[in-house]
C-alpha cells in the first residue's frame, strides 16, 4: 500500500506543476505525513537547553540536550527530496530537539515546490525552506542556513543522504567535547568498493591539496557532513569567503588557526551514493581547487580572516 502511495504522488506531481495543485494531490496521497502530524500533536515534549559556548582546551562538555539545527543544501533534487523528506519526518520523530533548514539554492526543476507542500501538510516549525535565485553555490546556501539556524549546535548534510541522518547523533556526540566536528570517509573501510577509479584519484587530489597547500592535518575535509557548537558556526561562516565547493577546506583552515577544537567521526557513504556517476571534471575542479586555496592563502596576507 505505501509503495503505491508513494507511485501516485510522483504521478500526481508530474501531472499538476502548480504549487497549490501539488498540496492538494499531497493531501490525498501521502498519508505517512498526516499520520505523523497527528502522532506528533499527542507525544512530542519541548526541551529546553543551555548553550555553554567557549574555545576553552579541552573544550568544555555540554551538560543538557542541546537543540541542534541541521542545515541541508538543495539544488535540483526533484528524484530524491521527497525520500529525503520523508526520512526527516522519521527523524523528528524521536528527536523533538531537532530543526532542519532546507537551503533551495536556485534549483530549476520543482525541488522548492516538493518541499514547499510537504512543509504545508506536515505543519511543524521543526523544519523550514529558505529559497532564492539564481544559483550561488553549495558554500553560499549552507552559509544562509547557518544564518538563520538557532540551535545551539549547528549541522550541515548532504540533501540526497549520501550519509544517513544516524550521523547526526555521532556529530552531536562529538561536539558535547569540541568545537567542530568533521565527517572522514577514510574512517569506514569499503567507502571505496564501488566508486570508480577517476573519483577516487581527484578525491585524493582534494585531500592532498589542502593539507600541502595550507597545513592541514585531516585527511578528509570535503564530507558533505560538519557540525559545530553555534558560536564557532557564527563566526566561521561570517568569515567564509569561498561559495564552491572547497568552501569547507576554508571552515576547517579558520577553525585551525583561531584554536577551535576539531574531531572527526566515521562518515558511512551509502551504496546507493557509491553508485552514483560523480561530476567531477578531474582537471578543471582541480584547478579551481588549486585557485581556491591561493585565496585563502591572500585573504590571510590581507588580514581578511582578522
């Protein structure tokens, strides 16, 4: 019955291109969300938290259950947002201290409207849209995201879940002891097994780069899968100049020069996403990688990061 369900909403949104339209055929067909309004209305309980901020070494642990906003990108992902969408609302379910902020980075095909009608029927404020035009880059949505997220933690994951939502609660972990916590693939053996050969060399070339280039220590920095305690988050991303992707090279470079405390948790990447044709351009993504970390080498000779 769920299959079917879910095979007449994908039918229904092909056939009514109307945002209102969309929320009516919702109504009728998806059901899980209904159900889980209502569950929601009778068993959610809201927590309070205290933020304890600072750059303390060891960093001081978090004594209560923070509230932890989760901030996810979004550009032309009509194929996946509604799974994605739907394993939020799962999520929420066992935590009520969670908020996640959907990023709609300019997409072109109906990403924003998907979202927009699940938003209306599931009638939470644990999850929001924030959507604008034209395309400014991954670096650039998470960055409004984290400007408008209020938790006392702050996360940021890929939309189409190339890393389960489970890898939220090792970020939240980690960060009750640090500052910033950081995803590293190389942690989980078998990441590699079905990826193919020319990724794996200019994944290799992004790591490698970096830790050349600016002295970093890590040997994965561009897991789509970060948190951070807010008041590094605030400050971090105020500084970010770089919207590309290399935009976390650039996180992880200023929270290593200002003292913040950095860890790293094993980032699972799905089989799923292991199959997935990467677009990378091996030549021209490592010369703009190259072109970005000369920037961040001159934003630092001109006291930009100050």
């Amino acid at each position: 019955m769920r299959r079917e369900r879910l095979s007449s909403f994908s039918d229904a949104i092909a056939i009514c291109p109307h945002e209102s339209c969309i929320v009516i055929e919702m109504k009728k067909l998806w059901n899980p969300i209904e159900t889980w309004t209502q569950r929601k209305s009778h068993s959610q309980t809201h927590r309070n938290s205290s933020h304890q901020a600072g750059r303390a070494i060891p960093t001081p642990r978090l004594n209560s259950i923070a509230q932890v906003s989760i901030v996810l990108p979004v550009y032309n992902e009509q194929a996946c947002i509604r799974r994605t969408f739907e394993a939020v609302l799962r999520y929420l379910e066992t935590h009520p201290n969670f908020t996640f902020i959907f990023v709609n980075d300019g997409s072109s095909d109906r990403t924003k409207e998907i979202i927009t009608a699940g938003i209306h029927l599931a009638k939470t404020p644990q999850i929001r849209l924030i959507s604008y035009h034209p395309r400014a880059g991954k670096g650039y949505a998470i960055r409004r995201g984290v400007e408008y997220a209020e938790g006392d933690l702050i996360c940021f994951l890929d939309s189409d879940l190339a890393y389960s939502l489970a890898h939220l609660d090792l970020l939240v972990e980690k960060l009750q002891t640090c500052d910033v916590a950081i995803g590293n693939r190389s942690l989980v053996r078998g990441n590699q097994k079905k990826v193919r050969h020319g990724q794996k060399v200019a994944e290799k070339i992004f790591n490698v780069l970096p830790r050349r280039m600016l002295d970093l220590q890590y040997s994965d920095m561009q897991a789509g899968l970060k948190g951070f305690r807010k008041s590094a988050a605030k400050k971090l991303f105020f500084y970010q100049t770089l919207t590309g992707f290399s935009f976390d090279v650039e996180l992880i470079y200023l929270a290593q020069n200002w003292g913040y405390s950095i860890a790293e948790i094993p980032a699972k990447v799905s089989e799923k996403h292991q199959k997935k044709r990467s677009k990378v351009n091996l030549i021209q993504d490592s010369i703009k990688m190259l072109l970005d970390l000369l920037k961040i080498r001159f934003n630092e000779q001109l006291g930009r990061y100050q």
